[in-house]
C-alpha cells in the first residue's frame, strides 16, 4: 500500500489525469444507466395500452410518423430507434415510418392521409414546416385539421415543445414523455399562421414570424462556434461592427382580433331518412319567406409607417388560453432607439425566447395584416425558425386550425385556468 501511495505521490500528474478519466467515465456510465432505466420505464407503460382488449372487429389505428433523420446533426434517426420506436410499437398503432431523406420527400403525406388516423412528425421545427407546406395540402387542409397531430422532439430546435410538454434537462426523458403523451390521446388546438407572398403557395407557420436585426446576427451565430458559449454575443458584436445603428423600414395594415365561434361538436349525428329530409325541405320552403343575404359589414383596417430594429408576428401557442374570446396573433414592433450594449445583451435572450417582446415596444393584436417592404428591401424572414427572401406579405390568422397532441399535466393546467 505504501509503495502504491508513493508511486502515485511521485507521478502525480499521471494519477490526477486518471483520477480524472476514471470520474468522468463513472458519471458517463451512470447516466447510460438511468437512461436506460427511463426507456425501460416508458416501455412498461406503453405496453399497458397495447395489451388492452379490442373488438375484433375494430381495425388497428395507423400512424404515420414523418422523421427527419438529418435533424439534430444526424443524430435524429438513432434517437428515434432507441428512444420513441419501441414505445410506438409496443402500444399497438399499427406505425407507417416516412423518412425525409431529402426536402420535399414529405409530399407522401397526400398519398397516405386518407388511410391514417394520427400523424407524429419527429424531428424539429423545418420537419414541422416540411409537413405543413406541400402544395396538396391547400386542399386537404381542413381533413388534415380533423387528424391528430403528434410531436416528438428530436431537432436542434423545438420551439412546439416548450407548448405541448413539461421542460425537461434529460434528452431521453422528454423524447419519451413527448411518445407516451401521444398515447394518452390529450390534444389542445393550436393556431396556425398561413404567410402568402408574390408567390401563389403560402407558407404556414404554428409559431411566426421575424425580420429584423436579432434574427440576422442570431443566423450566424454558428459560424463562430469556436468561441463556444461566446459564440451568440460574438455573433450580435461583430453585426454592429458591420452596419450601426440598423434599422427596418416598413408600411403594415392590419385588423383587429375577431370574435372567438363556439366550438363545433366533434361527433355529427346520424344521417336522417330521406323521406325526413324531404319533408323538411319542403316545409322550410313554404313556410319561410326568402331572406336576402345580409352585407358584410367591410374591414376596419388601420395603417401604420414603422422603422424598427426587429418586427414579429406570433401565434398565441406559447401562452394557451381555452377560455380566450378573441382571436388574434401578437405583432410586436421593437424601437429602433437601442444601445450597442443592450443590443448585445438582448439578443443573447432573444437566442431562447425568440419572440419575446421587450419594455418600450409596440405591441399590436390583429387577426390579419399585410406588411409591405420597400422596394429594393434585402434580408430574409425568419418563419418558424426557417429561412425566407424577404417580400411584401400578406399574414392571416387561422385560429384552432390543427390539434397537437400535449402532456395531461398540460391540458389540466389550462382547464383548471378556464375554470378559474
């Protein structure tokens, strides 16, 4: 023991490295393990649902999963496989796996939508955009509004997480909370941006919009990924060095929120016999006077010249309100007045809340604007984390279009606040 303690005083550099080494591989071992006792966990609980009683006469549910096994640098695929895969299986949906090898391999949405009852996009936000731009889908839309819409967690960016699911530190953890809350069949609505440019297709967006200077020098934030944890503030610095102070100049038109329509029943009844309804017919043609169709009262528009550092256009999704009768979209106009320093500082907090709106903003509640650009405007929009030319556009609010699949926790949460 004295000849072990004396060689390990004598070559101490050594035996501090191995100390070292030793810890760290201890630690990374018992995290495989806990990892590992988390699959196993959910595992368990999946098979519950798959090991109950159906009719035999009741088809298996289908579900489509759309997987980007590009998203989070290659990783996603793996993640997919040893972390949401068994779960899926084990609960008996009858799982249709479409991988988006390449950009637009998505469109075999159209073909298999008729014969699904759930669809689960795994990746991040540009999987969640591939789904909802393919052209087919303009006419569909309102059959896809009807279908559940799953998702699991798997990009370097999800900004639906943060809206559906509890934060979790444990990757395996929330990918596999993200999986179980699918099977538990807990769904909120979520409004839907629908963005049309010059272009005849819009672009959908289930979180918004941005054009301005944070999003810019946020973009290129990895090129300095050298830096490591400076690299965002790196980022902002070096875009004042460029050009200071920037400004955005635009014209927005815009109309207020509208009026929240009750809920439609999810289950129609039954188709009357046909004598029924000819008979109805007929009395309702004799009976009732013919009424003109009423004029729609026109649109309230209001116009606005702004010149500001960064303007967005959100969705309500991060903030749920069951039991909110308006509905509109959030169109933050930051001030252009902003100081080098807090430029710096802000866009560091603006890498995690994107949308967040600052003291001293202007903040506009509208159901529908268009946001006109002078001509010759450079830069690109930021559309759910996703890159876009720059345009005159037109951005129209479609409330509770689709429903996402959440965590119970969160659905109670907002039912206890409605109550409330």
């Amino acid at each position: 023991m004295a000849k072990v303690l004396a060689a390990l005083r004598h070559h101490w550099k050594k035996s501090t490295f191995g100390a070292c080494l030793l810890g760290w591989g201890g630690h990374w071992l018992y995290g495989k393990h806990c990892d590992n006792l988390l699959r196993r966990a959910a595992c368990q609980e999946a098979q519950a649902f798959g090991n109950q009683l159906m009719p035999a006469t009741m088809p298996l549910k289908k579900a489509t999963v759309f997987l980007n096994p590009a998203a989070c640098k290659g990783k996603a695929g793996n993640l997919f496989e040893k972390n949401a895969a068994p779960i899926l299986h084990l609960s008996g949906l009858d799982v249709t796996v479409v991988k988006t090898d390449y950009e637009g391999q998505a469109k075999q949405l159209l073909e298999i939508m008729e014969n699904t009852d759930l669809i689960i996009v795994a990746g991040g936000d540009g999987t969640v955009q591939e789904v909802l731009q393919e052209p087919g889908l303009l006419r569909i839309m309102a059959a896809f509004s009807k279908i559940p819409i799953g998702f699991i967690p798997l990009g370097k960016t999800c900004t639906l997480s943060h809206t559906l699911y509890p934060e979790s530190t444990n990757q395996v953890q929330h990918i596999t909370n993200a999986t179980l809350a699918i099977l538990k069949g807990e769904t909120v609505p979520l409004d839907v941006l629908q963005i049309k440019g010059e272009k005849e297709q819009p672009v959908f967006a289930v979180s918004g919009l941005r054009w301005g200077s944070y999003r810019d020098a946020g973009v290129k934030a990895s090129k300095y990924w050298y830096l490591g944890p400076l690299k965002t503030k790196a980022a902002h610095l070096f875009s004042i060095f460029k050009e200071w102070p920037q400004k955005h100049r635009a014209a927005l038109m815009y109309v207020g929120p509208t009026e929240r329509p009750p809920e439609e029943p999810e289950e129609k009844s039954s188709r009357p016999p046909l004598y029924v309804r000819l008979y109805r017919r007929l009395r309702s043609y004799w009976s009732s006077p013919k009424e003109f169709p009423q004029e729609v009262a026109p649109e309230d528009w209001e116009e606005l010249k702004l010149s500001t550092i960064e303007l967005s256009i959100a969705t309500r999704n991060r903030q749920l309100d069951l039991a909110r009768t308006k509905d509109f979209m959030d169109i933050c106009i930051e001030a252009e007045s902003v100081g080098k320093g807090e430029f710096v500082h802000r866009g560091s907090q603006k890498m995690r809340d994107p949308h967040m709106c600052p003291e001293g903003s202007q903040c506009i509640q509208a159901s529908r604007c268009i946001l006109q650009l002078p001509e010759g405007t450079e830069g690109s929009f930021g559309i759910d984390n996703e890159e876009y030319e720059a345009m005159p556009v037109e951005v129209k609010l479609l409330p509770r279009k689709l429903r996402f699949f959440c965590d119970p926790k969160i659905r109670e949460q907002l039912l206890q606040a409605v109550v409330q």
